[in-house]
C-alpha cells in the first residue's frame, strides 16, 4: 500500500491568472526551465488567483 504523503514544491514564479495570455507565461517559463534541466510544471492557486510554475523538491 502506497503513502498518501503530499510532495514538496518548491515555486520558482508567479503568473496573474488575469494575464491576457492565462497560463501561457507561465507554461511557457516551465518550458524554459525543463530545457534547463528542471522540472517544472504549472498549477492554478486558487487563494491567491495566480499560475505557479513550480518544481518538486525531496523532503530533507
């Protein structure tokens, strides 16, 4: 049986979900730091009305 542990994120910026573009600036800088060798990917913050574009860090 597997954990349902939640995973650490590390957010690497902050996009305005109100941009004329949406999460495009924000997939787009994902983009941008996965050809650099990190892992990112978007989520939509709710609370804050904003993209994250965050990346998994392991628990120390």
């Amino acid at each position: 049986m597997l954990a349902n542990t939640p995973q650490a994120r590390t957010v690497l910026e902050r996009f305005p979900a109100g941009h004329p573009r949406g999460s495009w600036p924000a997939d787009e800088y994902a983009a941008a730091q996965g050809a650099q060798g990190t892992d990112a990917h978007v989520v939509m913050d709710l609370a804050s009305d904003q993209f994250l574009a965050v990346a998994n860090t392991t628990p120390q």
